[in-house]
C-alpha cells in the first residue's frame, strides 16, 4: 500500500512535532510504502535537515510555510482569474466573518454554525484550489489589495461579529498574510502523477490544520480516503497561540484573534466533515473533536505509543530506594502552564508535616539560560523565601529541601534517572493536553500525585492521586497520604506501570494502525479510475501483486521473468520491463465519464 504521510513541523525534519510518532509508524509498518509530505514551519527547521528516513519512505515532499512562497509554472492570471478569485475570496472572507451561530462561539464548528456558512467555506476553498492549479498559485493575490479591500468589506457587513468589525487596515494585512500561509498547500505540485497524491492509497494527515488540505484536495479530486490524527488539539493550539501572540509574544490585536480563530474553526470542523476515519489520541482531544462536529462513528481513540524500554531497569526495580522514598520529583519544563509556584506552596505545606521531605525539580529544557526567562528566576527566588538553607549547627554548611536540577547533569543523566530519583511524581500544571511526562513516570513504577486537567484522569486511571488545579493545600494533602505510606506507594506504581504498558506502549499504537489501514482500504479495493463501462468497480482489476512495495526488472538471463527490487523507490533504478499481470490496466480517454471532483455537480 502506498501511504501519504502528511505532517506540518515535524516529520522528516529533525526536529519538530510528532516526529519521533511519525518515525515509530513509518518504520511499524514497513510493509507499506509510504511518501511523505512535509510542510516546514521555519527557517531553523530546514537548517536542521532530516533526520534517519527508513527504506520504505520513497518520496519525500516539501514546502516551507514561512518566507515569500516560489511560483510554480503555470497560466498568467487575467480578468477572468481576479474575477473568479475575488468572487471564491468573497465566500472565503464571507465565512469567517458570519454572524454567530446560535448556542455556540463563533467559527468553533459547534452544532449552531450553520450549514450554509460551512458550505460556502468549502466551495470557497476548493474554488481557491482549482484556480491555483490553473494559474500557478494564488499567493501574490491573496496578498493583494484586493484581498484586504474583499476581507474588509465581509467584515464592515451588518451583523459581522463585533471584533471583526473593529478591524483596522493594519489588522487587515495581518489576517491576510496569515491566510495566504495557511492556504499554501492549495498551490503546491503535489497533486499531479508519479511522484504525487493522485498515486497514493491512502492519506494520513498526521495533525489539523495546513497539513490537512493537501488530504482534503486528494479525497475530492482522486477519491483517496483520509486519516487524520491528532494528539493535541490544533485547533485548541491555534486559539492559545492568537492570546499569546504569533511569537510567544505580545497578544494579537482582538479583529485579528477573531478572525483567524473562525478561519481555524470552519477549516477543522471541514476537514473532520470529510475524513474517512480520525484517530484522536485521547478523550480530551475526542470532547474537542465531537464539539467542532466530528461524527462518533467515524471517531476512534488510539494513545500514542512510546518507548519503553528505556524506563525498563527502573520500572522493574519497583520502588524508591532507601532515602529517596521521602522525596517528591517534579520533571518537565519550568514555564506558568505547569504553575512550579502552587508546588512550591504545597511544598511548603508538605514540610509542616514531614520535616525530612525533599522535592526535586528537574528541568528537562536543554541548551537554553534557565535565567532568560523571568518565571524560573521567579520559582528560585520564591523556593529561597519559602525554604532557607538549613545547617545543623553553626559551622555547618546549610541546605535547601528543594534543588533545581536540569537533565544531563550528573545526578540525573537520563530522563529515567530523573524519575527514579524520587518515590512519588507530582504534576501540577494548569494546563496540559496528553502528560507525556506521567505515561513516563507510569513505565518507572512510580506513584503520581497529578492535578485534574487535560487527559490526566483518562491516562492515570486508578493509579495515582488526582486533585483539582491551582489547588496547593489539596495537592500537599495528596503529596503527604503517599510519602507516610511506602506500601501504598509501591501498590501504585506497580498498577501505574501494568496500566502504561498495556496502553501506551509502541507496538500498541502501531498495531492499531496496523488495522485502521487495512479497514479504510477494504472500503475501497480499486482506484476510481478502474471501473467498467457502467461505471462499476472492477473486481481483481489490479492483481495484489502489483501493491508489493518494489520494482520489477527484466531477467538478467534472457528469460523474460521479472525480479523484484526492495528498497525505496527513489533509491531503484528504473524498471526495464514490467510483466503484464502487474500492469496497470490503460486509463480511460479524457472527457469518458464524469471526473471525481464533478460528480454531483
């Protein structure tokens, strides 16, 4: 089978999203074929190179989504092009500007966004589409003054929402710009022959957003069923990345937030309308998923897997070691969405009670100041008010219950080390999607004492203790029931660990890939273009062994039989002769039958 894999910031790239998922599946399934296309999220990425692809990745595609796009070939747009792009535009900024919904916000795909603006949404972005393809990309138009003057004047319309119509000229050319990357992938080569989207078997888009139109463009042009994953909701990213600013920065201006947060909606709530199948990675993704429109049936969880083996020899060593059994770890990056300062009251708490009680923080941020940032300073500065080093005697060297170590120092070399350097794991953030960081502590074998956000209930179970967020006195308490009973603690963390490795390991995810492929392909045995004269499927019409992820060539002996070649497609030589039964049957002349993409029209 020939897969398109579809990742934006991630995957083949060394650094990024889902990559290390993304790596795990390719080489899970070596069986299939897969292509990948990549979308690159900055300069930095592309600077860093790919990592180590497997030999059944054949082809790999990519398009940066920053810096000025490069016209491809293509037909001169004229009068009659800015005519149809200002009226597929106009539906375009038409959609994302309509009034609200009733009973839900705006632009969040929710049952009260109506239909009528969803369709113009997607005939807007498929007539977008179509007229790239035609005049060799839209990014100069959707730059344009006549972009900004069309988006103004949906904003201006009577009963816009009232942040969009306070948008200023200046808010105008942010939304704009900000589309014209969104919308890249519509202009991209990739739906064209051999290399292309319109030989794969399947697409699998492995997040929302941009990475996702290529799939959609695939499923109505050539019929290729879509799989869409996601682990953390992007949409959920796309509305926190507008609070924070485009940079971590300052917050986006409130027009500018509005917009882009309808633009973000209608496109997740469409691409969840038309995949064959998605795959959230937890409960909490799947609320999100069902709220922005998903149907139940075509929804089916499946946790990401990770490796495990590295957690082993801690994990089986069971509980903390003598001395440690009185410590609480805390591991991950030091930043206001994992509140260190509600731990470290807690901590302080936790101290009235159990005067020998210690509470590592172990950073997992490398090559970076721990000090640029104003809020580790801040949890330092306040661990120093709250717990003075304490010296036995006057001639003595005084000591702090809490450190603040990072990862690679020698005290804690490996991220197993880190979570065995304690007997309970605390979590206590305010915000969180999928706890990578507890499904770790779970292979240790550790007790965790988790705040109640994200998927935490849904990955923890009845393994740890569970508290309400911004909670310090509850969390002390939760922390305090685990450091006074070491029995209770190794129960725990025995179930932590049997939980983890049952859900969350590898083989797990990629076993259930492993199926979810086969289902959506025995949903479509043959490709659309093999059918019979009454436009009938054609049974048997490309044999099996035409799928096996090779090349043939002829003979060396003269004798006319074909030997097959393994490896990635790019790396085989062409083929010399292709035997019969594998050819692919002749496609039938332009202009016979309806095309894919007209049918219902």
């Amino acid at each position: 089978m020939r897969v398109g894999l579809l990742t934006e910031g991630g995957y083949p790239y060394a650094t990024g999203d889902a990559r290390v998922w993304c790596d795990r599946l390719v080489r899970g399934l070596a069986q299939h074929e897969f292509e990948v296309y990549a979308l690159g999220r900055d300069p930095g990425q592309q600077a860093g190179g790919w990592g180590d692809l497997p030999r059944n990745v054949g082809w790999v595609r990519t398009a940066p989504l920053w810096g000025e796009p490069v016209r491809r070939p293509g037909g001169r747009g004229g009068r009659r092009q800015r005519r149809r792009f200002a009226e597929h535009f106009g539906e375009l900024a038409a959609a994302i500007s309509a009034p609200y919904g009733s009973g839900a916000p705006h632009g969040s795909g929710a049952p009260g966004r109506t239909t009528v603006q969803a369709d113009r949404f997607a005939n807007a972005l498929h007539g977008l589409a179509d007229l790239a393809g035609e005049c060799g990309g839209l990014s100069a138009a959707l730059r344009s003054e006549d972009a900004v003057r069309t988006l103004e004047r949906a904003c201006r319309t009577l009963g816009a929402p009232h942040g969009a119509q306070r948008a200023r000229v200046a808010d105008l050319l942010t939304v704009t710009e900000a589309l014209e990357r969104a919308l890249r992938p519509l202009s991209l080569d990739w739906y064209g022959d051999d290399p292309g989207l319109s030989g794969v078997d399947l697409c699998h888009a492995a997040t929302g957003g941009a990475a996702v139109l290529p799939g959609l463009l695939a499923k109505r042009r050539f019929g290729t069923p879509l799989l869409l994953t996601e682990y953390g909701v992007r949409l959920r990213e796309c509305y926190l990345a507008g609070a924070a600013g485009a940079a971590g920065g300052r917050p986006l201006p409130g027009p500018v937030r509005t917009l882009l947060a309808a633009f973000h909606g209608l496109l997740a709530a469409e691409a969840y309308a038309r995949a064959d199948l998605i795959t959230p990675g937890n409960t909490h993704t799947r609320r999100w998923q069902e709220r922005c429109g998903a149907e139940r049936e075509r929804l089916r969880t499946v946790y990401p897997g990770m490796d495990a083996a590295r957690f082993a020899e801690v994990g089986e060593r069971g509980a903390a070691q003598p001395g440690d059994d009185r410590t609480l770890v805390w591991v991950g990056r030091i930043e206001p969405p994992k509140d260190v300062i509600a731990l470290l009251h807690a901590f302080a708490e936790v101290r009235r009670w159990q005067p020998d009680a210690r509470l590592r923080i172990i950073e997992t941020r490398r090559g970076e100041d721990p000090e640029a940032d104003g809020y580790p300073a801040h949890c330092r500065a306040l661990a120093d008010h709250l717990f003075p080093d304490e010296a036995a005697d006057a001639h003595s060297t005084g000591d702090n219950p809490v450190s603040f170590e990072r990862l690679g120092d020698p005290e804690v070399p490996a991220l197993a080390d880190a979570y065995g350097a304690g007997g309970v794991v605390v979590l206590s953030s305010v915000v969180e999607g999928f706890p990578v960081g507890l499904v770790e502590a779970m292979f240790c074998g550790r007790a965790t004492v988790s705040t109640d956000v994200g998927a935490v209930c849904e990955v923890i179970g009845g393994t740890g203790l569970v508290v309400p967020p911004r909670n310090p006195r509850a969390l002390a308490d939760a922390c305090l029931a685990l450091l006074s009973d070491a029995e209770r603690c190794a129960r725990l963390g025995a179930a932590a660990r049997a939980r983890a490795l049952e859900l969350f390991t590898v083989e797990q995810n990629v076993a259930a890939f492993r199926g979810i492929y086969l289902e959506l392909m025995s949903h479509c045995p043959v490709r659309r273009e093999e059918v019979g004269a009454g436009g009938g499927p054609l049974p048997f019409a490309r044999p099996a062994e035409a799928h096996v992820p090779g090349r043939w060539t002829a003979g060396r002996d003269g004798d006319g039989f074909g030997h097959w070649l393994p490896g990635p497609a790019a790396a085989r030589p062409a083929p010399e002769h292709t035997p019969t039964w594998a050819s692919p049957p002749a496609p039938e002349p332009l202009g016979v039958g309806p095309r894919p993409s007209e049918e219902g029209a």
